[in-house]
C-alpha cells in the first residue's frame, strides 16, 4: 500500500496575484498559486490541499495577512484577500505609484515549506472605445489624455522611459522583458503590450506564460492584437479568456503597432 501524499516535499513553481476590482474604498486581490509536481508524475503522488499564509505589506508600513486551507485542482489553487480604503497606482502626474508586496508562504503546521514573493499595483484601466481613437485611458474612472505614443522594439527596450504620465509605451514584435515593465511600474508609464505574430501569422505560442508574467504590473494598460481578420477576433477572445482585466485593443491607430 502506498501511503498517503502529503506537502512535506512539496514546493511553489508560480504565484500570480490578479486584482479583481479596486476603487477608493475596497480592493479585491486574488493570488493564484501552482506547486511543482513531484517525480515520478502521478495523481497519486500530489497533494489534494495545503495550507497558505497570504501577506500583503506596502512601504508604508501596512500589513495585513490570512490563513487558508486551499483544495488543489491540477496543483493549483487561489487565495482571496479585500483590503479596506487601498492605495492605488496612478500614471505620473496623477498619482503616487503605490506597490503592494504579495507573499505566499506554503506550510505544515509551523514549519515553512516554501515561500514566493512578488509585487502588484492595484489600479484599473479602461478604453473607451476598443480602437483606441480617442487615445484616452480612463485610470481608476478619471481620464488619462495619451498625448505621446513612444513604439518599442526589441532593439530598443534599453532606451531612456519618457518623463510623463501622458505618454504611452507600445511594445512590439517581442513581449517586454521584466526589468521594462518594473521600471515603468516605478516611473508611472502606462504601456500597451502587442501580441507577436510568428512567421507562419499566428500568436507565440507562449502566450499563456507571458500573461502571467506581465498581468500583475499595474502599467499594463492593455494587450493589442494587430488586424488579421478572423485570427484577430480568435486572438482577442483567447486574450480576454487568459486576462479579463486588461482592455483589448482590437486595431492600432496609425502605424504604431506594426
């Protein structure tokens, strides 16, 4: 007889914290979390449930924290925490860029396991039309006027941050690396991320990785899929599947997405 699994050997592969509304009054934040498998791959040899200490701490001296037993689905699982009157993430000139530290801590009885760390903006964006004609992001209900569009290429990801809250940066061809979007998190610039399209016209095929990797950053303002007809409108629903909180813009304005 095999014994039963347990999260002695057990350890986080990926936390994702993903806001799920924020105003002025309250902030709802939910941290989903996957274990690595254990070896050899079996059902049998995972744990069904573990238990999670969820921090959230900003610079300012703010704590709060919660313990949760967590039924697992395919080694994943989701805590949820509300926090009371939040600090939100503004664009430059409109705001302070407030960050929260998120930490999951993977437990058996006091002993820690394991733990991860990471970092999440809790600020909302909208477009007010799909195709961006307007150029106006409303930011936590208040309108941010995009005055400068700054492209970005692979290339040039290296360069120099525009200085104002009122420009917009839009990656192309490639998806921005994590040192471009902490930097804009900490400089308050929104940015617009394109969806590559490989040589053979369809998206990189490690679109789910990437929006994991980049959905959390509060300057994501929204993923833009270029205009390849039926292809566009499968992209755009694929997105709004993976991320429902980030706008998409269907069709770029002018050349700056190409």
């Amino acid at each position: 007889m095999q014994p039963s699994p347990t999260v002695e050997a057990s350890k986080l592969a990926q936390i994702k914290p993903v806001v799920r509304y924020v105003d002025d009054e309250q902030a709802v934040i939910d941290t989903h979390f996957r274990l690595k498998p254990r070896l050899p791959q079996s059902s049998d040899s995972n744990p069904k449930r573990v238990r999670v200490l969820l921090e959230v701490e900003d610079e300012h001296g703010f704590h709060d924290e919660t313990f949760a037993q967590v039924e697992l689905q395919h080694l994943c699982g989701m805590v949820r925490m509300q926090l009371v009157v939040p600090q939100r993430w503004w664009p430059a000139g409109m705001g302070d860029q407030s960050l929260y530290r998120i930490s999951l801590t993977l437990l058996k009885g006091r002993r820690i396991l394991d733990q991860m760390q990471t970092t999440v903006g809790l600020t909302s964006v909208r477009v007010t039309d799909s195709h961006f004609d307007s150029r106006t992001f409303m930011v936590n209900g208040k309108p941010c006027e995009i005055h400068t569009i700054v492209p970005v290429d692979h290339v040039h990801e290296d360069a120099l941050l525009p200085a104002s809250g009122d420009s917009l940066i839009v990656v192309r061809d490639h998806y921005g690396s994590d040192n471009l979007f902490d930097s804009a998190d900490l400089a308050g610039i929104l940015m617009v991320q394109c969806v590559p399209i490989s040589a053979d016209g369809m998206p990189e095929k490690d679109l789910i990785e990437q929006i994991s990797r980049l959905a959390a950053h509060p300057s994501l303002a929204g993923w833009c899929v270029s205009p390849q007809g039926k292809l566009s409108n499968s992209m755009a629903k694929q997105l709004k599947a993976l991320d429902p909180i980030h706008p998409i813009i269907e069709h770029s304005p002018g050349n700056w997405a190409a």
